[in-house]
C-alpha cells in the first residue's frame, strides 16, 4: 500500500485566505464607517493634489464607500476601474478558497510580459481617458 501524504486540516489550509479575508473585510468596513466625502478624513492624492490630474486610484475610497452602502452606480462613477478590481479579486478570492477546501494547491496568476504590459496600457488609457475633456463622466 503507497504511503499517503499527510493531509492538512481544512481549517488549517483556510488561514490565509481567511485570514486575508478579514484584513480586505476590516479595511472595507472602515472605509464604510469613515465618509470619504468628507474633508479631513483622508489624505488627498498626491498627484492630484501637485498637478490636478487624476490617477487611476482617484474615486477608490469614494467608491468603496459607495459600494460598502450598496450604491452600485455611484461606485461606478466615483472609479470603475476601482468598482472592477473589487469584483475581480471577489472571484480570484472564492476560486483560492475552492482549491483549498478541495485540498489543492493555490492558484498561481502566472502573468506574464503581454499581461503585465496589457495592464499598464490599461491603467494608461483610463487615466488618460477621466483626464480629457470628453472624459468628465470618469472624474470622480
């Protein structure tokens, strides 16, 4: 009879993923609680602040707010870049816990050179994009 590999506990192999859980659920709830909106509540970004653009992150805390209140829409306009992000790491979140309740491995992302350079294109085009003239309905 082949000798099996020990196996871990599923509670065991859940530690980082919930434990990462909590920090993301901490983080949101704070953001949730304090009202970006509100001045004095959080820094203003730096590159907005030196030269009047924004950057792609400017709206997150805005948006997370909005989205932490259920105000989809609001979200959205506030970074939907920031709205997709959210929804993105959501689902490579819950395919990391169902290969460790599963008892696999973690999941690799596995970028390589044209996704790694695709995403820098995008960050750049919205960035440019919210900073035109047509682009208003991207301002936060």
């Amino acid at each position: 009879m082949p000798a099996r590999p020990p196996t871990t506990p599923v509670l065991r192999r859940f530690a980082v993923p919930g434990g990462l859980f909590a920090a993301v659920a901490g983080a949101f709830a704070v953001v949730g609680a304090v009202d970006p909106n509100e001045p004095g509540h959080y820094p203003v970004c730096p590159l907005y602040r030196l030269t009047g653009l924004y950057c792609p992150g400017c709206g997150g805390l805005r948006s997370a707010h909005a989205f932490v209140h259920g105000d989809l829409l609001i979200a959205l306009h506030d970074n939907a870049l920031g709205v997709a992000g959210y929804l993105g790491c959501a689902v490579l979140w819950t395919f990391w816990v169902v290969r460790t309740v599963r008892g696999g491995s973690p999941p690799r992302l596995g970028l390589g050179r044209a996704q790694l350079w695709g995403t820098g294109v995008m960050l750049l085009v919205f960035t440019v994009a919210r900073n035109l003239p047509s682009g208003g309905w991207l301002h936060p």
